[in-house]
C-alpha cells in the first residue's frame, strides 16, 4: 500500500486512480485531483510528509 501524499489516504498501488513521477519516486493518488495538486506543487505536498 502506498499512501497519496495530498490525502494521506491509503492507495493499493495496482488500483491507484493516477500517478506521478517526481525526483526519480513513484507517487500514487486516490483521485485526479489529488494528482494535479501534487503536480502543481510537489514540495508542498513533500514537505507536509517530512513533519
């Protein structure tokens, strides 16, 4: 299981709605939304996971 890092929600990787590559790591979502945010401004989203 991955976990979207908009939602924080837990994805099955082969069911994920969308991904996104960002530095070489595979990023899964549960909408497309959650996609486009993270697309617009990964750090954000990145920073958030570090806390």
């Amino acid at each position: 299981m991955a976990v979207d890092p908009v939602c924080k929600m837990e994805v099955e990787e082969s069911k994920a709605v969308a991904t996104s590559e960002y530095k070489g790591k595979k990023y899964y979502f549960c909408a497309m939304w959650c996609k486009k945010a993270f697309d617009q401004n990964p750090k954000k989203y990145l920073a958030e996971e570090k806390k």
